[in-house]
C-alpha cells in the first residue's frame, strides 16, 4: 500500500491518538510528570520546569511499542 491512501491512513491514526490523548490527560497518573529526574527551578515569580526523566520514559515505551509492531 503506497501513495496518498497510506499517508491518511497514518495522519488519521496520529490524529485519533492525539485525541484520545486530549480527552483522557486529566485521568493520567498523577506521578507522571513528577519524576525525580525531571528538571524544576523556581526563583521569585519565575518557575522553569522541564520533564527530562518523563521524556526519557516515554521515549523508551513508544519505542518498545515500535518495535513490537515492526515484528
């Protein structure tokens, strides 16, 4: 299967799972996010968060995921 039919059939996958992500975010464990290697600084009215261990975690689920399926 080539040409545009795989491209929307890709999109439309992509696109019901950023909805599905949408809709259920406010049930997602409250840990995640909150990781001990996740970056956080605050000083007066300035707060800095960036959610490495999070990220990392993630990343190496998704890419287990992409493996099985490639199997």
């Amino acid at each position: 299967m080539n040409g545009p039919g795989r491209t929307f059939i890709v999109l439309g996958l992509f696109l019901l799972a950023t909805g599905l992500l949408v809709n259920f975010a406010p049930k997602l464990p409250t840990w995640l996010g909150r990781l001990p290697g996740d970056i956080t600084f605050k000083r007066g009215d300035f707060g800095f968060y960036f959610p490495l261990a999070t990220c990392l975690l993630l990343s190496a689920v998704l890419s287990f995921v992409l493996w099985l399926f490639r199997k």
